[in-house]
C-alpha cells in the first residue's frame, strides 16, 4: 500500500540544519556515556546502554618491522601534543571509496581490510570488521606519531560543545552516512536522495554539480521559507551548496538587503551574518541551512582553517561555531518551536567500530564505476536533535515494526523523508528515488509540547598538556597556516591548488596562488580541464 502524505511535527515551525563535516561518531563522542547510562533511550525496548567506546576494546592490527602482526589499541587522545591536541588525526585520511585506480586505498579499505589491504570490491554479505583504519592511513607514509593518530578519539573534557549538545538533547548511536566514501556522494544523499551513481568525488577539487531535485525545491513547492547561508564562496560567485546542487536556483531568490521575513516559496541566499540576525530578532524561513567556514589540510598542515571539523584542521573554531549556532537559536525569539539538527557528510576516515550493514536501497538502479551497487550505508556520524521538545539525554535509534517495516537504519535519506512529511509531501511521489521513500524517520524523538526548557551549560574545552600525566610522550609535530595567502580566493580554488600535488613546497603553492590572481577564469577553465581527465573509474 502507498504510504500517505501526513503531518508530522505540526509543533515545529523551523527547522535550521547544519551539516559539518568528516567525523565519525567514536572520534568525536565515542566517550560520551563513559560513566553512566543516558536517562531516555528510543525505541522504548532498545539496548539502554549507549554504543560507544566503553561498550569493549577494540583495536586496529598492523605489520611490525619484523613482519609479525601487532593489535594497536583506540584510545583517548593521548597528552602532550600541544597545540596540535585539537587537531588529530595529523593528516586528512582517505575519504574516498577507492582512493586509487592502482591500489585499493580508501573507506573500503578501512571497513574491510586489516593488516592487509583488499583487493577487490567487498560484496554482501560480508561483515566489515573496522580493522583497516591503520593500515589505509599509514600507507600514505604518515609516520608522525607513529600513525597511531588515527586511532586517537575525544573525551567530553576536548570537546565540550559537541558532547555537551549530545547530553542535553538527543544523539543517534545508529546514524549512518549514506555511502562509503566522501562529501559529494553523501551531501548528495543528503539533499537529493542519490549520487546519481557517483560513489566518489568526480576530481580532486570536488567541482561538480548534480542535477536532481533537492529537499529545497520540494520544501518551496510545498509552500515553505528558506535561507541558505554560508561564508565561503565556492565557485562562481555561489557558495558550495547553491553550485553543486543547480535545480536550487530555480527557486525564487529573496534580497539579502531586505528585512522582512522571507516570504513563503522564496530561499535567501545570503552571508552567515543574516542568520545571526534573523535567529536574534525572530524572522527566520521555515527552513535554515547552514553551511560552515569550510577548512583543508595539506601535508600535515592545517592549511586553510575552517569551523567545519574537517581534519587535520583545529576542532577548536568548529566547537566555538557550533556553540555560537546553538546560543542564536536557543535565545532567539523562535526557539519554543524549533529544532536545530547536527549533524556531519561522512566519517572522513576516522575510526569507528561499529560495521555498517548491507541493507541499503539503490536509489536509481545506477552503480559506481567499481561495480559498487549502493547497498551498503556508510559509517556512523554524530547526529544530534536539539530542540526544547527533546527530552535530555536521550539516545535514539531507527525506530520498529509499522513505523520502519524494512528494520532500516536512518542515513542521510532520512532527513528528506522526514522534511517531506514535516512539509505534507508524499515522500514516494516526491521524486527522490527508491531509497528515500523506505528510510525510517525521526519525527517520534521529538514531543508534542515544550519537555526541554533548560538551557545547555556549556563548558570550556580542557586540552591535555605536556605536564598532564600523558599516556605517551609525543614531540609536537609543526604547524602552520596558508589562511592569509588564501585570502580572498574561492573554495575550491584552494582545494584544487592543495590537492594538485601534496608534496608540493610553499613557492609551488604561491605561484599556483599567483596564476589564478592573474586570471581567474583561465585558472578555473583549466580546472574544468583537469576535472575531464582525473575522473574516477575505480579500480582496476
């Protein structure tokens, strides 16, 4: 039986989203319920212990230098690191699904692989044993501290913000990103309920544009507010969002110069700094996206700084972001009927031990180059409601029986189906796929009236230190920023100067800087070009 269009969540009447980036959820809240259970979990019969870290001892194995095997243990991160204690893993792992045609490096590598690389395409029904992060992280030569980084994960007491957040609403321990593999793929999920077969970035400098409806058209149709907002400029004067998903300029653009609400069916498409205003004086859309600062690494180095939480650059700005996103919102004149959602594209390479399964739904019948058929989710994120209609400290889960009849998990799909039926959209008429129309939703987390009054404390981060009682000594490894030389210059300008060569030298990196300021669109044709040749075929 088709399912019918329904209302759900009449109790909220704006919605602002904030997708951050590449963390899975033991890197950041792996130690969230250390030392107690949480006081709600959802569905009622679940497990009530939360899946963390402290649910066993896990480990990744690696060679020795006399090719023995040696388990290395996930732990805490550990002391004396300095200023580099909130910006670990050093390096910016794999995040594609096969980061070589050559080698099979990459986020099947890290679910599937232990000491030993794959060497094939994983089909169903094989379980992903989570042993690979090690070995797919230090093939890239990355020996400073001794690679074990990558199984280095935060406590509560480094990133208050993001756990405080989790303890005070509610946090899925069952939320996984749609694919495998890296931004593109995923945000596409996100937005449009497909990747259009995609399973990875086109090119190195992750242009590219998918032309599917998205949530934002669907939510406009539907006689819904919206606001864009962001603070990098991507591409041709748009921000990422706007360039890469094309069918949202279809919709009627209100002017960022004025005040008055946006009006019904219309998006503002506007610098971060009108969300802050809207959120204080009450005059936010039905409908808020959020797009962070974005940040990038190069070669061990934090090059272009962002609040994302994109490693290797500093958690630091993403936990005062996220804290600055949450304080206008929940002292705005709106927030008795909002819910703010958290929530991040991918895993990014980082460790988590939990397998995803091989359930998923190909949305269009499209499969990768690699023969990958989209049926396996992608790692768990951190994905956290916050609303005053949350209880606190609740976990929550997919929930069961008639509400998700094919005993799926929630990923990305997730978020449209709920916004749809939060709109009074038909999800299975909405043009979305196959995949979006089964996924579970998440409107039950949320009661019916106000239980969540309390504001959220939130506490300062407390970063380990030299003379703390480390677990292990670790020299600090330098660091530096490009942020002043990339001043000015478009997003993915720099991530295609960076990702170039990444054993490029300062002066290579200044004259490629020099290039594009001296003429901009041959700079970003030759992009274009560059992107035509290095599209990816999988491996061979």
């Amino acid at each position: 039986m088709s399912e019918l269009p329904r209302l759900t969540l009449p109790q909220v009447k704006n919605i602002v989203f904030l997708m951050l980036e590449n963390r899975s959820l033991d890197n950041l809240l792996g130690w969230l319920y250390e030392k107690d259970n949480p006081k709600r979990v959802l569905p009622e019969k679940s497990s009530p212990v939360y899946d963390g870290l402290q649910t066993g001892t896990y480990s990744n194995p690696a060679y020795t230098w006399d090719d023995n095997v040696q388990n290395y243990p996930v732990t805490k991160i550990p002391g004396g690191l300095g200023s580099n204690s909130d910006r670990m893993p050093y390096y910016d792992p794999n995040e594609d699904m096969f980061s070589s045609e050559i080698y099979w490096n990459g986020v099947m590598n890290q679910l599937f692989g232990n000491q030993d690389q794959i060497s094939n395409l994983p089909y169903a029904p094989t379980v992903a044993g989570m042993k690979g992060f090690l070995q797919d992280y230090y093939t890239k030569n990355m020996v400073t501290y001794k690679g074990l980084d990558i199984l280095w994960t935060y406590t509560p007491d480094d990133l208050p913000v993001i756990n405080g957040l989790a303890r005070c609403y509610a946090v899925s321990d069952r939320w996984l990103c749609s694919v495998p593999s890296q931004t593109n793929p995923n945000r596409a999920y996100s937005i449009c309920g497909t990747s259009l077969g995609r399973e990875s970035n086109l090119h190195y400098s992750a242009v590219e544009t998918f032309d599917a409806n998205t949530i934002f058209n669907s939510l406009a149709g539907a006689g819904k507010s919206l606001g864009l907002y962001y603070t990098d400029v991507w591409k041709d004067g748009m921000n990422y969002t706007e360039y890469t998903f094309p069918h949202i300029q279809k919709i009627t653009k209100f002017d960022c110069a004025n005040a008055s609400p946006v009006p019904p069916k219309q998006i503002e498409i506007c610098n971060i700094s009108k969300f802050f205003q809207r959120a204080s004086n009450g005059t936010l859309p039905a409908f808020t996206y959020l797009e962070p600062q974005w940040g990038y690494g190069w070669n061990g180095l934090a090059a272009k700084q962002g609040t994302d939480y994109h490693p290797p650059t500093h958690l630091q700005p993403g936990e005062d972001f996220l804290a600055q996103v949450y304080s206008a919102v929940s002292n705005g004149k709106q927030w008795n009927q909002t819910l703010l959602i958290v929530t991040f594209d991918e895993h990014g390479g980082t460790y988590d031990h939990f397998a995803p399964p091989w359930t998923a739904t190909n949305p269009d019948e499209m499969n990768g180059p690699s023969g990958f058929m989209f049926n396996l989710f992608g790692v768990r994120v951190p994905t956290i409601l916050i609303s005053p209609f949350v209880y606190p400290s609740t976990v929550f889960r997919a929930p069961v029986g008639d509400a998700n009849p094919n005993n799926l998990p929630f990923d990305h799909t997730s978020f449209i189906k709920t916004l749809l039926l939060w709109a009074g959209v038909n999800p299975n008429t909405a043009g979305f796929g196959k995949r979006m129309p089964k996924a579970p939703t998440f409107d039950y987390v949320l009661a019916s009236t106000p239980v969540n009054q309390a504001k959220c404390v939130l506490k300062q981060a407390k970063l380990p230190s030299a003379a703390a009682g480390a677990e292990q000594a670790f020299t600090a490894a330098p660091d530096e920023s490009l942020d002043s030389l990339f001043e000015g210059i478009p997003f993915a300008v720099i991530k295609a100067i960076l990702g170039a060569d990444p054993n490029q030298s300062f002066s290579g990196i200044r004259a490629e800087i020099k290039r594009y300021q001296s003429d901009p669109e041959g700079f970003e044709n030759s992009l274009k070009a560059a992107a035509g040749e290095a599209r990816r075929h999988g491996p061979k």
